[in-house]
C-alpha cells in the first residue's frame, strides 16, 4: 500500500508575477512534514494543475519529490481530462521518482464506460506506477458508478481510490470493494469519518493547509479506536471544513493562507480573488479561533 494515514493536498504558490513560487512550495512541504503529514498530494482542484502545462506540473513534481527525499510518500495527478497527454505525463512523472499517480476523471468530455475504461487503463499501464482513480464528482460533473470501479479494480496498477462523493449510497456500495489490495482513501473533509467507517485507510485534506493538526487528529483517534473522541474534533473541525466551502477551491484555502502570512499567491483564471464579504467571514474566523500560522 503506497499511501496509509494522514496526507494533506497543498496548494501551489505562485508569485506577483504568476509563475510558480518555489521558495513558498518548500516553505510549505517543509511545514507539513514538520506537523506530521504522512504523505504530500499534489495537483487536484486544490493545486490548480488544470491551469498548468505539462513542463511547470513536471517541475512541480521534481521540486518536491527532491524536497521531501522519500520521507513520505509523494502523489501526484497525472491524470488529466485528456488521455494521450496523461500517458506522457504519467511516463515523465515516474522517471523523476513520483511514488504514486493520481487519475482524475475526465471532465467535459466525460466518455462512456468502455472509453473510460480504456483511458484509465492506458494511464495506469503506460505510468507504469501505483495510481488512484480521483472521484470528485462536484468538480468533475461525472460520479464514478460503482459497477465501473469493480472493472477498473481489475486493471493492473490501480490500487485505489481517492473518494469525495458525498453520496452515502454510493460509499456504502463501494465498500465491498476494499480490501488489501483495493484502498479507500477520504478525498473529502466533510465525509472523513462516513469514509473511515466504510475502511478508508487514508484522508487527502484541504483544510490540512491550515489546520492539520486539528483534521489530522480525526484519523488518529479513529485509528486508536476513540470513535467519541474523533466524532467529538470533527465536529469542532466543521465550521472551518464549511469555510473552506465557501467558494471555487482553492480560493478559501488559498485566502486563508495569505492573511495567516504564508504568501502563496492568487490564483490563476479562470480562479478570481474571493469576493470581500465571504473574505471577511474568513478573517473573521481565524480571529475568532486564534489560528496563526504553523
């Protein structure tokens, strides 16, 4: 199993000048391992690589995979919407070292089941790395069924999924799937414990960029068998789980982060700053809490 505990899926900085911000990226790597993270996720929605090319994710990839030498584990989405340009990208991203890829849904051009199978399975065999399906159905449009994760559990390569479905009926029928050589990873902070509860051996977190330590401590006490104790943080957890909800993400995250003084940068469009009511709920929040920066 390439990936087993806490993981946070961070932010990519970018500076004044909107080019990536490599000081910033190591600052927060540095962080994150420093508070406990059990491996580092990149890409997704929360790193913005779907308005990225193909050099600026790869040299991404390479900083980090260098600035975390194999401490935790290192993922990272290769899987794009398009499946010619993930097989390259997946070939490039092993021959630097990634430990695991990501295989985001398509978007748009969604596919049937037959052509996601096939663009699933030539990702995973040309990546020729351990790789999770990305199932985030809110940002993608389509909800992989249940019934097309028991083929691609078939395909060589694809040890996982990375679930953020907020739909309980289809969590419960993808719990017959897990299993040793099948993992159920949490891709959502809200359903962290519905995921736990069905097997998940893993939590990918958004709201790890600034509270990692509060979500990270929901896993810890669900492992240690503290179901009071995890159910009792995670409802402490959700008034910052909802913020982080409160538009396009990462604009929340990434909002937060700047006015905590992490310096990651704005966002790149279609992404606009957050709109200056739902940014005062947020300052409000961190004065409220007392949250500084790690």
């Amino acid at each position: 199993m390439i990936f087993k505990g806490r993981g946070v899926n961070i932010v990519t900085p970018f500076t004044d000048t909107n080019e990536v911000d490599f000081n910033s990226l190591a600052n927060l790597v540095d962080t994150y391992l420093k508070v406990g993270s059990q491996a580092i996720i990149l890409g997704r929605t929360t790193g913005e690589f779907y308005a990225m090319n193909d050099n600026e994710i790869l040299e991404v990839i390479d900083f980090v995979i260098k600035k975390v030498n194999k401490k935790v584990p290192v993922l990272a989405q290769t899987g794009l919407n398009d499946t010619s340009r993930s097989v390259i990208l997946s070939i490039r991203a092993k021959a630097l070292g990634l430990d695991s890829l990501i295989l985001s849904a398509p978007y748009y051009g969604q596919g049937n089941e037959l052509g996601l199978i096939s663009h699933f399975k030539s990702i995973a065999i040309a990546g020729d790395l351990p790789a999770y399906i990305d199932n985030d159905p809110a940002r993608t449009g389509l909800n992989l069924a249940p019934g097309l994760i028991a083929k691609l559990v078939e395909i060589p390569n694809i040890v996982g999924i990375i679930e953020s479905s907020s739909d309980l009926d289809h969590l419960a029928d993808l719990s017959p799937l897990i299993n040793d050589n099948f993992a159920l990873i949490s891709g959502n902070d809200k359903t962290i414990l519905a995921n736990l509860a069905m097997g998940a051996s893993g939590h990918v977190s958004i709201l790890a960029n600034i509270c990692p330590r509060l979500i990270f401590n929901i896993y810890d006490k669900f492992i240690e068998g503290d179901l009071a104790g995890a159910r009792q943080v995670f409802n402490d957890s959700l008034k910052a789980i909802d913020l982080m909800n409160l538009d396009v993400n990462p604009i929340p995250v990434k909002t937060a982060m700047n006015m905590l003084g992490y310096e990651v940068g704005n966002f790149r469009l279609p992404l606009h700053p957050m709109d200056p009511d739902k940014a005062a709920q947020v300052a409000t929040f961190i004065m409220d809490t007392g949250l500084e920066r790690l």
